[in-house]
C-alpha cells in the first residue's frame, strides 16, 4: 500500500498544520487548561477562517455543503487538529465544524429542515444516547428503555447513562426498544430535551475535560411517531453504522495527539541535560524514544489501511476495529513514555501532556472498551456466529 500523500493532501495538511499551530496553540496561553469552549465571538472568527479554507463541516457530505475529500483525507486533518491541548476531545475547539451525527443525512425531508439543516449551521446542538446502566458494550441487547406507541406518539421510559453533552444539547438521538429482545428490537428516535419527561443531571467531572457526561431520565416522554428515524426496529443498524464510521477519524486523533507528545519528547530530550550530558545521549531514553516511534508507525499504517478500504468501498469494519484499538492503546503509551522524558514539567499543567494522559483513558472505553473492538475483529476473523 503507498501511503504517500497526494499533492492536494500535503498542501491541505500544510494548510491545516499553520492554522492549529498559529490560530489554536497560541490562544490556549489565555485558557483555562481543561477548558473546552472558546467564547462564541472568538470561535466565529476561527470558522470564517476555516470556510475560507474550504473545509467547514468535515464530516458533512459534498451534497449538504460540506467538503469533498475521501476518508484517508479525513484522517490527516484529525491527525493535525488533534495537536493541542483541548485537541483530543475539542479538536480545534470545533471550528471545522465538528463530528456531525452522520444517521441524520437519512432523515425524512421533515425532520432535515428541523434538525439536520439547524445543526449544520451551528444552531442546535445534540446528543447521542445509546448506553444504559445496564451496559454499553453490547446496547443491542442491553437497552431497557421502553417506548410504547399511544396513537400519534410514542411514549419513552427509561434510563441513558454516560450521554456526552445532553446537558448542552437541544436534541438528540435517543434508542430505545419498541420489539423484543436484541438489535432488531431496537428503534432510534429524535428527541428534544425541552419536552416534557426529559431529564437530564451532569454526571460528575469525569477524567475527560471536555462536556460533561450526563445521565438521562425519561418519565412519560412523549415523542411524536415522525419523529423516528429510519424503521422502526431498524435503529441498532444506525447506531452501528455510526460507530464503524467514527471509528477511523477518532483512531487518527489519538494518532495526533501521540505525534505531537512524541515530537515534544525528541525536542526536550535534546535541550535537557542531567549528570553532565543531553537525555537523548542516554540509551534509556532512545529507547524510550524508540517506542514511541515505532508505536506511532505502526498506529498510522493500521489507521491509514482503514480508511484506505473504506474509501475503496470494501467492508473496512475490523479495520476500523483494530484502527481504534491499536490507536487508542498505542497513543497511551506514548504520550506516557512522553511524560517520563519531561520529568515533573511532564505532569504539570503547563504543559498539554497531562491532559491528554487523562483523556486518552477514556479512549480505551469510549466508542467501544479495547476489548469490545477484539471481540468484533475475533467475531469477523471466526465467522459471525460468534455470541
Ligand atoms: C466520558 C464518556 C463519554 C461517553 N459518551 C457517550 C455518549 O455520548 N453516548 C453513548 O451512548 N455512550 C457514551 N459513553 C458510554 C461508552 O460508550 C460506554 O462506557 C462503553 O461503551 C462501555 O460500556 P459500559 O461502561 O456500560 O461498560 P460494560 O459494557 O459494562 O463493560 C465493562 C467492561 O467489560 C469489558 N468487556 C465488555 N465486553 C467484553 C467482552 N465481550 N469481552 C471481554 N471484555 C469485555 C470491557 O473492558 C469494558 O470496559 C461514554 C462513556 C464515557 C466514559
């Protein structure tokens, strides 16, 4: 496989890389270190930039106005947005627009002129709410909320646990089941937090600085049968179509945020001296060093080869799996090995590396726990029988 870029990809990487480097890393000097939000003036300055540069609403097709690049093009700009501070989980602060609920694009003309297209121009915000406290690894089979039809409406009861940003959003996709037991169970609906039986409490700062993770009640909620998306028992094929997308460009942005830890190691190994002589002459350290390179290498191959075959129109999904494991757990060890170099200055908040050990925790349970991704590429390597 060449994985050299294209012309077109090295000046949009180029592009991108000055504008984290000159617009983003600057401006968190002034910010609080775990913040996630810029002020709304500030932020609009930074998307008039990125439309210039035509590549607004990253994850929005060609046909709704976003930009036309493939995948492996998608992953080189979350590989750059993901170099600072906030970058892992507020890449760029959101001024590419950022991660869109792709299931909308299948919406009814209806709810696109009252959901999709607001989102689009930044107007609303919203949620995913998939997970349960009964379980979020396996939510075909997990999801107990309920919702019964009454005439018009069907009416939802239940709990979401874990539900990034409810708090925040004004609408969401909520799954719930309408059939029996496992996926084809399972309906997706759109949800407005302002009804009436929707209850929404912030979960407790989580290791992640950015959104609150928040639980949901649902009490009688009434939610208009237009308001389903797709079938009704269709929505677990939704919510995975979803996930085996995501997965790629999320992989990318660990990768990013381990190349810019890595780079900042080789850059502070060489200045910093102890016992007479540079870290980076110390054997200890060029091992270390080593790691990282090699961890990042391999990381880059496999989230490369992913959205390579997604972009071809081949089944990419344990691609996408091992993409987001190897990813998630090689970017960990890096930005880990990274703080070592640093000594104390490693763990201090003047510098990025300790969020980024925080948040990239969460990496490893977030859009699927490592060992749920080797339960699918085991699932797809064994035959599909397996439970
Ligand atoms: C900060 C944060 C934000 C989140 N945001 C959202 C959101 O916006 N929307 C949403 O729907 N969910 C969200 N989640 C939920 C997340 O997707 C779930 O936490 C995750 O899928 C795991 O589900 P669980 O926590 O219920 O763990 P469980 O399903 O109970 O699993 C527990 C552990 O068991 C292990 N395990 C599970 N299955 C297997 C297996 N087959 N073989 C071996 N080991 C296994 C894994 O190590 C796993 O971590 C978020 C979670 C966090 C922490």
């Amino acid at each position: 496989m060449d994985l050299a870029l294209t012309d077109e990809q090295r000046m949009i990487v180029d592009i991108v890389r000055r504008f984290v480097r000159e617009e983003i890393v600057p401006l968190e000097d002034d910010l609080d270190p775990d913040a996630d939000e810029l002020p709304p003036e500030q932020l609009a300055k930074l998307v008039d930039k990125v439309k210039e540069m035509g590549l607004y609403g990253l994850d929005t097709p060609p046909e709704y106005g976003g930009p036309d690049i493939n995948l492996v093009t998608r992953c080189l700009i979350a590989i750059e947005c993901s170099q600072h501070r906030a970058g892992l989980y507020a890449p760029c602060y959101y001024a590419f627009g950022g991660a869109r609920q792709a299931q909308l694009f299948e919406a009814t003309d209806d709810q696109k002129n009252k959901y999709l297209y607001p989102m689009l121009e930044g107007k609303k915000r919203v949620f995913f709410g998939l997970s349960e406290p009964s379980g979020g690894s396996d939510p075909g089979r997990a999801i107990q909320t309920r919702a019964v039809r009454d005439g018009d409406d069907w009416v939802l009861n239940g709990t979401k646990l874990w539900i990034s940003g409810a708090d925040r959003a004004d609408y969401g996709l909520l799954f719930a089941r309408t059939g029996g037991p496992g996926r084809t169970g399972v309906t997706a609906f759109i949800v407005e937090t302002q009804w009436p039986g929707f209850n929404v409490r912030r979960i407790v700062h989580t290791l992640r600085s950015a959104k609150y993770a928040t639980e949901i009640q649902l009490e009688d909620l009434r939610v208009p049968h237009e308001n389903i998306l797709g079938e009704e028992g269709g929505g677990f094929a939704i919510a995975n179509d979803r996930l085996s997308r995501q997965r790629v460009p999320y992989a990318a942005e660990c990768l990013g945020v381990a190349i810019r830890a890595h780079e900042m190691a080789i850059e502070y190994s060489k200045i910093r001296e102890t016992f007479g002589a540079p870290l980076s002459s110390r054997q200890g350290i060029q091992w270390m060093l080593v790691e990282n390179e090699i961890d990042i290498r391999q990381a880059r191959w496999l989230v490369m080869d992913g959205a390579a075959k997604a972009d071809r129109g081949e089944p990419f999904r344990t691609e996408s799996a091992i993409a987001k494991l190897v990813a998630s757990e090689a970017a960990g060890r890096v930005v880990d090995r990274s703080m070592q170099i640093h000594g104390g200055l490693g763990v201090a908040k003047d510098l990025p590396l300790e969020r980024w050990y925080r948040e990239l925790r969460i990496r490893r349970v977030g859009e699927g726990p490592s060992e749920v991704q080797k339960h699918v590429i085991a699932r797809d390597i064994l035959g599909a029988s397996l439970r």
